[in-house]
C-alpha cells in the first residue's frame, strides 16, 4: 500500500536519513522507533513533503484516492492524498482560536460539504473517537489533554483516510488516558482497515500494536522487520540493548504475546 525506497535527506549539507526503504500494507500498523535524534520524526516530515527528500521511489496506492507515485526530489507540503497527520502536542496542534468541531470540519474543507453534511460528518467523528457533541464548541483550552488527542484523531478520521501518520500520539497523556486513546485507535483500525504509521519511543506499545517495526539510528535504518520477529530475534546487538533496556524498566513483557487482530503481519 505504501513502499518507500531509497529515501534519502540531507540539510544544509548534513544527512538526516539515508538510504532508508520499507513498505506497509492496508490495515496494518508500522512502528517506527529508535533513540531521540535518530531521524524518526524527520522521516514522518519527509514522508508528509515538509522536508525536501530525495525518494528512489515511493508508491502510495490507498482504497479511496488516486495514487501517488514518485521519485527523485519531493516536496509537496499538502502531504500524500488519501493520508492524515495527528502529532505529539494535541493542543499545539489544534488552533487555540477555533472550537473543535471548526479544526475538525476544515480537514474536510475541500470536499465542499453542505452545512448539514458538515455537521453530521463532524458529529460522526467526535463519536467515532468517543467525545460528546456537545465538546464541538470548546476550544483546546477547554478539554483535557486526552480529550484534545481525541479531537486530533477526529480531525483526522473525517477525512477516512487510509493511511494516518502518528507522531508520539500517547506521550503527551497519562497512562491510563494513554491506554484508552490506543484502545480507541485500534478500535478505528479495525473497523475502518486503516493503515497506521506510528513513531514510539515505547516497545511496549510496538509489542501490543505494531505489525512491523522500522527502527532507526543516526537516520539509517538498523532493524526492518515483522514485530514478532524482531521482538523474537531482532537484526542488530543494539536492537537487543533496546528490547533488553525496555524490559529492565518493565515496559516490556518477557515474552511478547501474539498481536490480537487481523493476523499475521503480512510481508510486502
Ligand atoms: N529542519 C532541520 N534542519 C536541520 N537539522 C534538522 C532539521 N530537522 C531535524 N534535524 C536534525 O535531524 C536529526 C533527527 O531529528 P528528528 O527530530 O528526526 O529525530 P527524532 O528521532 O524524531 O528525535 P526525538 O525522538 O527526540 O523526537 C537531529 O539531529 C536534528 O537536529
């Protein structure tokens, strides 16, 4: 569904990623990991066109849109079609003027939705992600954290898109609201066969969620494979220093249960 190879990115002169390659599938979910400044976030911005990137090639094929295919130099800045972005800082995120439902609503600004579409799309949303209509008007300053996340995933839902890209979308919440956001998550892949790029410091959460884990390390990639396999066996003796890390400060089960849901993750 999207396969990237070769990308590539450098900056006044300096290489933030190299030669890094990879693919998911419908449905599935793809963990990106790796030590701070590795290039995780960097990856994201280049895949979204808000980093000039060289691609070998990158091929995007979602149900609903036309596709996108490339290579060479990218920079388109309104991200791939048929893909939706939610970030690490709901409330920076979300425009402080606007009530939520406005910031949810103007995702779907260009399908030219009559006023009554608009509100049931918007109305939808927030009870795909289980907020109340009533939280449409407040600002971001007028929810909790975890209910501004929420809004994030409806501004992004709403569009149903077949690809989101999350970056640390639990970092910013406690845990038990970081727990309930992911349930709602998994929730909405399931239903909707959404495919989920994630950045995660936590391998914990890529033991429960993800179908296959990129990790990276001075913006080059040292493990590519399925999760089961990479927490069973993983590439490289700095990925086991990490699995080994995880579980010395208890976020990681000795043993990785097998991933609930659609299966097997299926190779590309
Ligand atoms: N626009 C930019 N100009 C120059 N250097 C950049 C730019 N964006 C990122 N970098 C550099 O690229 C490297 C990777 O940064 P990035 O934010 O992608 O790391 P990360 O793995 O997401 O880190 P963290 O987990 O701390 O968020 C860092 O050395 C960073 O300083």
């Amino acid at each position: 569904m999207l396969r990237v190879e070769n990308l590539g990115v450098r900056i006044h002169g300096e290489t933030i990623l190299d030669a890094i390659s990879f693919c998911v599938q419908q449905g599935q979910t793809l963990c990106i990991a790796g030590e701070s400044g590795s290039g995780k976030s960097s990856l994201l911005r280049a895949l979204n066109g808000l980093l000039p990137a060289e691609f070998g090639s990158l091929a995007f094929h979602p149900k609903s849109s036309e596709p996108t295919e490339l290579e060479g130099r990218w920079r388109g800045v309104r991200g791939l079609p048929g893909s939706r972005w939610v970030m690490q800082d709901p409330i920076a995120a979300l425009n402080p003027k606007l009530p939520l439902g406005v910031s949810i609503g103007e995702s779907v600004f260009s399908k030219n939705l009559s006023a009554t579409e608009l509100n049931d799309a918007v109305s939808d949303a927030l009870s795909e992600v289980e907020l109340l209509p009533e939280l449409a008007v407040r600002r971001p300053s007028e929810v909790s954290m975890g209910q501004a996340q929420r809004a994030c995933l409806a501004r992004a839902l709403v569009a149903r898109p077949d690809l989101i890209f999350f970056d640390e979308p639990l970092s910013a919440l406690d845990a038990i609201v970081q727990k309930q956001v992911a349930a709602t998550m998994r929730r909405i892949q399931m239903r909707y066969g959404t495919t989920f790029i994630i950045v995660t410091h936590d391998l914990g959460f890529a033991a429960t969620y993800a179908d296959h884990v990129l990790v990276l390390r001075n913006g080059k990639i040292e493990a590519n494979q399925s999760a089961g396999n990479f927490f069973r066996s993983p590439e490289s003796r700095y990925c086991e220093e990490l699995i080994l890390a995880a579980r010395e400060l208890g976020g990681l089960p000795e043993v990785v249960p097998a991933k609930q849901g659609p299966g097997e993750a299926r190779s590309c």
